[in-house]
C-alpha cells in the first residue's frame, strides 16, 4: 500500500476542494493537513518553503512537492492513471487537448469572474468585510457571458469537453457549489436550462459530495 | 497546410501559439482577423471559438481555442520536431506545469494589465491610468522576487532546460521589456537572465519578425 499524498489547506477553500474532488474521483488516499490561514500559518517560512507564495493547498506525494490545484490535478490523473475514473483526463491526445481547453476556459475566464462574486457574496459578510457593489456587478456581467457560452456547448455535448465527465467539469465545482448554496445568485446557474442541467449531473457525482461533507463537518480529531 | 492559426499577430495569445510553432518549426498559416471590424464576435470566427477571442486553431480536423491549451496540444503532438519543449520525466512534467499555471493565475493578470495601460493604450491614443501601473508594478514586483528565488534553483522556471512554461510569458516579457517595467526586470538578476535568454531564442526573433508584416 503506497503512503497517502499529504494536502495542505483548509477544506473550505475552492482551489483545496478542486484537488480533494480529484483524489476521490481516482481513489488516491490522501492526508488533509489543516493550515491555519486565520493565524497566518500558511505565510510562515515552513510552509513558504513548498508554497512559496505562501497560498493554499500544497501537494506532497513521495518526493513530490507541487502546488496550484490545476496542475496537481493533472498530476494526479498522470500518476494514477490506471485507478479510480480512468478516463478522468482523457485516454488520447486528442481527448487531452479538448480536457485542456476547457481546463484553460474555466481558468481563465470562468474562474476570475465567478472567484470575485464567491469572495463578495459568501465570504465578505462572514468576516464582517463591506460588500463592493460595483465589483460584484461588473462579475456578474462577465461572468454571465462566460455562462451563455457554456449553455449553447453543453447544448451540444453534455459535458464540456464532450460526452464523459473529466478534469475540465471537475474544474468549476468548487466555485459553483458556492455561488449556488452560499449566495442570492443560484438562478446564475440554474436558470440556464443546459448548464443546470450539467451543475445537477456534476455535483451529484459521490467524490463532490463527499467534498461538501468535508466541507461541512469538521474532520475527526 | 493543415495548420491554422486565427488571430492578429499583435496579440499576445497569438504569439505564445506562433512562437510555439516556430520552435517545433512547423508550418502554418496565419488568418488575420479583423478585430477593430469586431470580426472575432462575429461567424466563421466565433464557431471556432465561442468566446470570441483570439486566437483560435486548426490542425486538419481539429479545432482548439485558449493558446495554453493548443500550445500543449502542438508540444505532445508534434514532439519529434524542431526543439523539445517538454520534460520527458512524469516529475519534471508536474513541476513545470506548476509553472505553467503560476503563469496562468498569477503572472498574466498582472502582465497583461501592464502591457495594456502602458503599451497598447498609447498606440490607441488612450490615456495610460497611472494608479493602475502603480498598483500592478508592485504586484509584479512581489511575484518577481519568488521567480528570482526560483530562477536561482534552476536556469529555467521547469528545470534546467527551457520549456512551455518559459515560453509562455515571453509575449509579456517581450511587450514589458520596451517599458519602463523593465527596471523589474532589471533589479533581479536570475529574472534578468532569464527575460534576455527567452527573448534571444531564434524562435522568438522570428515570431516578432512575423508580427511587423
């Protein structure tokens, strides 16, 4: 039995919970190691050492050290390839390509705005911050137009990068589960028949919801 | 030919697909899409890529949009021509596409706002916001200090040889570098090296060869 990758970070946080949803999706054992962000843990000289821009999570399997979770994710499914969701990120070149474009899509265009919206709706009235208005509506508006793109493709396929659930869906739970349950803007999502659709098929899978129960009761001590 | 590359070579996403291709010397054809006529909101345009952004790609059958991605695509597909721009070990591969993404997430936001209020505002006789260049100048200049750590470690941001995680930022790099930004550059020495040793590949001279036709 191989040790278990060891991640860094509080569950809570979207780029620590895209690299849970893939550990589960592959049937990696893993170890959550909690980082105190509220104590500043994770901008102390230990952990700058294998996140040097002191951000979470971090990644540690065997000698590996990586960070940022798109690539841990790809990692993962490179290193685990032959075990839990094989086709996960693709079996060919080509599947891979069109995995990647959408892994790039949620990226860079997907993930700005809808990361604001998440921060200002859900997270500033928690920790008591004032709401910026004016951000929340220029998001909203970009992040609108990123969606009616989503809505005609997955119109035409039912998952992203075509007809199977991959890295690239995988990708965009983390930030939907809170734009859906922990804002006023769920109709973002849900009133886009293709990508309501697709949001009901992608977090009812066992991995997610096993992340949002991560999320949501604190781990064993 | 069987490669196509939709987009203005001014564009900083079409050049990290151009110089890519260069690198793995291949040829291509460059359909140039009218931007100012709104072309890349329009059809044939946005059927090969829905955003509306350039650049989009074709290679016989296939079509691709994001420049990371379909700079990935030509790096596996084509690896037995021109130079190698992947590590061939599973590690080296995970380490550079951390990189690849620190580029991604980290170092384009800041780099392109840059690019835009310093360079491309002035030759659109727009005015330069100089809160924005401040703001963003400091950013640059805190993720430069980890690039300076990291570029210490190893010659290039993947390893000891130079890969797509290099690459990418070259567009950037090649814009910031006629700017008074380069003084960032400038005050790193690993960071310098590494700007002078990416914009001084024959691939890159003759991406920006491309771009003044």
């Amino acid at each position: 039995m191989a040790t278990p990758v060891k991640v860094y970070g509080p569950t809570l946080s979207t780029a620590v919970s895209r690299v849970l949803a893939c550990l589960l999706e592959k049937n990696v054992q893993f170890h959550l190691i909690p980082v105190n962000m509220a104590k500043g843990e994770h901008k102390k000289p230990d952990y700058l050492k294998i996140q040097p821009f002191g951000q979470v999570p971090a990644y540690q399997d065997e000698d590996i050290t990586l960070f940022e979770s798109r690539s841990i994710n790809r990692y993962i499914c490179d290193k685990y390839g032959s075990q839990g969701n094989k086709g996960l990120y693709g079996t060919n070149p080509l599947e891979k390509a069109s995995i990647d474009q959408w892994i790039e899509a949620e990226g860079q265009s997907f993930n700005p705005p809808s990361s604001v919206l998440v921060f200002q709706l859900a997270f500033a009235p928690r920790m008591k911050l004032k709401q910026d208005e004016n951000l929340i509506r220029q998001n909203e508006e970009k992040l609108k137009k990123v969606l009616d793109v989503y809505e005609k493709r997955l119109g035409d396929s039912q998952y992203l990068a075509g007809d199977e659930f991959t890295l690239a869906d995988l990708s965009h739970l983390p930030n939907i589960q809170y734009l859906v349950n922990g804002t006023d803007r769920a109709e973002l999502i849900t009133s886009r028949e293709n990508v309501g659709r697709w949001w009901g098929e992608i977090s009812s899978r066992e991995s997610w919801k096993k992340v949002v129960e991560m999320q949501t009761s604190p781990p064993p001590s | 030919m069987a490669i196509k590359v939709h987009g203005p070579m001014m564009s900083p996403a079409v050049m990290r697909v151009v110089a890519t291709l260069k690198e793995k010397d291949l040829d291509f054809e460059l359909v140039p899409v009218n931007m100012q006529a709104g072309d890349h909101k329009k059809e044939p345009f946005i059927s090969l890529n829905p955003f509306g952004q350039v650049p989009a790609f074709e290679d016989g059958d296939l079509k691709l949009f994001e420049s990371r991605a379909i700079t990935q695509y030509i790096a596996h597909t084509y690896a037995d021509k021109g130079n190698q721009l992947l590590p061939n070990d599973p590690k080296k591969m995970a380490i550079m596409s951390v990189w690849m993404e620190v580029e991604a997430q980290k170092f384009d936001p800041i780099g392109s706002k840059l690019g835009f209020e310093i360079v491309i505002k002035p030759m659109l006789g727009m005015v330069t916001d100089d809160a924005v260049v401040a703001e963003n100048e400091e950013k640059l200049g805190k993720l430069l200090d980890v690039y300076e750590s990291r570029l210490k470690e190893s010659k290039y941001l993947g390893g000891e040889s130079f890969t797509l995680a290099d690459l990418h930022h070259a567009p950037s790099l090649h814009y910031l570098s006629g700017s008074k930004v380069k003084s960032l550059f400038d005050a790193r020495p690993h960071v310098s090296a590494w700007v002078a040793d990416i914009l001084a590949r024959p691939a890159w001279s003759k991406t920006i060869e491309l771009s003044k036709h």
